[in-house]
C-alpha cells in the first residue's frame, strides 16, 4: 500500500510545507501553505550568525536566531514528569514530532538518528538526547509511545499531552499535521512535517535537519554543537 508523502522544502525566501497525497488516492493533492511561515528573514531574526561570536560550519541548514521554537511544556511519556527546554539544557536535544503508526517518515528518521549517534564517538554521543513528540497522543499512550522510541535506541525519549497542548506546541514549533484518511475515530494517517530541530547545550535553537538528510551529515553536525558548548 501507498502512503502519503510530507515534504519540506527550504528556499531562498521562505520555508514551504506540502503534503503529496497523491500516492494514496489518485488526484487528491493539497499543498500547506508556507504563508504559515512567512519569509525567512522573519523566521531567522534576520539572520544566522551563530551567537557568541561562534564560526561553526553545518551540513545541515543553520537557523541560529529563530524566533520560534522558544517554549516547550509537555510531559515525559516515561516519568510522567513535566518537561520544558531547561530540561535538556546540558545536552544537545533533537526533536522530531510524528506519530507511533506512521508507516514511512517516523520509523526512517529514528532509525537515521540511532544510525548517527552510533557513528559519533561514545562520549560525543552520550551529551546528544533525541526526543519525539508525538502529534498523535489519543492513540500515542504513554507507555506504548515509550516502548515505541525506545526500540530505535535506548536513550530516547519521548513527549506527549493533551490535544490543546500538542497543538500550541507545533504551532510555536512551526510543525504542521492533521488527520488523513480517516476511516473511523481509531483508524487514520496524520499527515505532518518531518523536519527536525537541534538545539546546542546552551538551549539554543541551532539547526533544522531535513528528512532526508543521510547519518553522516547529522553525526558530523550533532559533533559540532556538542564539542562547540562543552
């Protein structure tokens, strides 16, 4: 079976967001607007200089000074406990948001991300924490969305809440998603972005990591910020 496929896309002038559903059913297409971004001065604070007078080269795209992505209150799908940004401070933190039944992105960009902190050296790759939040907690329960990450690696952890709270989350966070192909209240696809974001130990929203972005490049730039905030 054929699955819908998300798409991000960064240009010179604006971050565009599209779902291709035409895999799945024939002739259905829609496209997210990047209006809901804006131009990319707007999102970069007028630029990516990296702060601190920092010279860092990425392989990935640097959005050092973004004005989103600044908040986070969500839950600890593990512990139950409250986790915000200060949270991972100390450490460089990946986010990606997704869902347990996503039959293509999800499982590819966990698995791309344990590829990557196996190719780090151990002690680079322990001050990396991988974190997924899920757009999905009706069907994501706690315990099941633990098990789910935990089985790429280990270490991972993931976010979950209530509806309200995911959703207010994705919009600061710039992360679209809704119900596609929705059969009953149980049974649908979430259509969603896919990119990730790094953020260094100091809490600073650093890089935005396409999908499709080989172990390599994300190994070698994750190398970067934990070495470039020790």
């Amino acid at each position: 079976m054929s699955w819908p496929r998300r798409v991000i896309t960064i240009t010179g002038t604006a971050m565009t967001t599209s779902t291709d559903c035409t895999r799945a059913d024939p002739g259905r297409r829609f496209i997210l607007s990047a209006a809901l971004f804006g131009a990319a001065p707007a999102i970069l604070g007028g630029g990516c200089s990296a702060p601190s007078g920092e010279k860092l080269s990425f392989k990935t795209t640097d959005i050092t000074g973004a004005n989103f992505a600044r908040s986070l209150a969500l839950t600890d799908a593990a512990t139950g406990e409250p986790r915000t940004l200060e949270s991972y401070r100390g450490k460089v933190a990946v986010f990606f948001f997704g869902y347990m039944f996503c039959p293509d992105y999800c499982p590819t960009t966990m698995s791309a991300l344990n590829t990557a902190l196996g190719r780090m050296k151990p002690e680079d790759a322990a001050r990396v924490q991988v974190v997924f939040v899920t757009v999905d907690p009706k069907r994501d329960q706690p315990k099941l969305l633990t098990d789910y990450v935990r089985a790429f690696n280990p270490s991972f952890a993931a976010l979950t809440g209530t509806e309200a709270q995911i959703a207010d989350t994705a919009k600061e966070w710039k992360i679209i998603y809704q119900k596609a192909q929705v059969k009953d209240e149980n049974t649908y696809l979430v259509d969603h972005s896919t990119q990730m974001y790094a953020f260094d130990g100091k809490g600073r929203l650093r890089l935005l990591i396409k999908h499709e972005t080989g172990a390599d490049a994300i190994a070698q730039d994750l190398t970067t910020l934990v070495r470039a905030t020790l």
